[in-house]
C-alpha cells in the first residue's frame, strides 16, 4: 500500500514551500503601503536581487487560521510563480493572534538591463487547511463528510506512527471506485483538505 504522508497538519502534495529568509544583495525603492481597494492588502516593499525578486506584503486574512498566499509576478508579460514564501514575525505569539499577517514573496527572476522598469505584482489566492485540517477529529470529520458530497465511494483514514524522530502521519485508503488508482483518490482527497478563496489584488510595482 502506498503511504501518502501528511506534514504539519498539511497534505506535501506537489512541491513544498520554503520559509527561508535571504540576505539582500540590491535593493529597488520600495511602493510604501500600497492598499488595495478594500484596504484588506498592503504592499511594503520590493527589492531587486541578482537572481530574484522579493515582494512583502501584509494581508488581512479571512480568520485566525494558518493561511498559505499564493502570488505571482508578471514581468514583460511572463507571468512568473513565487518559489517562496516566508511570514514574517512568525515566532512571535502575537503573529498568531492577529488577522493581519505579513509575508515576504521570492520569485525567481535573473535581473538584466534589458528588463522592464516596473512589473505587476498580483495576489492570486490563499489556501488554508480546511476545518483545522486531517490531524484535528473535527477537521477529519468535516473534511470526509466534504469529499462525500461529490466522492461517496472514497472513504479513509489518518494514521499517526510513533516514533523517536516524533513520528508521522499518512493517509490509508480505505475504499474507491473501481478504475480508481490510489494517487487519483488521494488527489481528491488532498482538494477536500484545502479550504481555498480566490484574490484580485493586483499593483504596478517599480523594478528601477
């Protein structure tokens, strides 16, 4: 049987985030807080690397939740995905605690002379474990009692190993249709997991 493991009350599905802060190498003047129309986003500061592009924005989130923005950054019309993603403060309690949540965005581009002067820095989502996520009973409870509203044939389980590393988690797959692999089941499984709210944000930021 294949194990599917879950990391930190989040399915590792396709590729992971990573929350590594860089030292900056140059730096481009920033848009100083920049609001979007409903004053829910504000954009901080943008500074140019030699091999990258780093944005910081501070969001007002839906909840308390843990959320994982998504963005992306559009230069001479290449539209450019960000490679990471770090909270900032993220050791302070007070982080936790409040809707407000600042995060700085890497996204890997070579900087050159012919480049554009500016580019569009858009907020394209933020995705959240649904109902607390798989590692909570009621996240476990409501999220199989979500999947069973499009997928009553796929019915699992979470199951927690001990061990001396502190142990891990994975997904065992209890029933699925016929046809149905196991990695096409736990694809639907892991979409039930996520709790996701599209954003429209978008602002012209300078590259000079």
């Amino acid at each position: 049987m294949k194990k599917h493991f879950l990391f930190l009350g989040i399915v590792i599905f396709a590729t992971a985030l990573s929350f590594a802060l860089f030292n900056s190498l140059t730096k481009a003047q920033a848009n100083s807080s920049v609001l979007s129309p409903n004053n829910n986003i504000a954009l901080q500061k943008v500074e140019i690397h030699q091999n990258d592009i780093q944005a910081e924005l501070c969001i007002f989130l839906p909840s308390l939740e843990q959320w994982g923005p998504y963005a992306t950054l559009i230069v001479d019309g290449k539209v450019i995905s960000n490679s990471e993603v770090a909270l900032i403060n993220a050791k302070d309690p007070n982080t936790a605690k409040s809707q407000t949540r600042c995060y700085q965005f890497t996204f890997p581009v070579t900087v050159t002379e012919k480049m554009s002067k500016t580019a569009v820095l858009k907020l394209e989502k933020l995705t959240a474990d649904y109902q607390g996520g798989l590692l909570t009973e009621t996240g476990l409870v409501a999220i199989k009692k979500r999947l069973q509203e499009t997928q009553p044939q796929i019915d699992f389980t979470v199951v927690i190993e001990k061990g001396k590393g502190g142990g891990g988690a994975y997904i065992q797959i209890l029933a699925k249709p016929d046809g149905m692999s196991d990695d096409q089941a736990f694809q639907l499984i892991q979409q039930a997991t996520i709790e996701e709210v599209p954003e429209t944000w978008q602002e012209v930021v300078n590259l000079q």
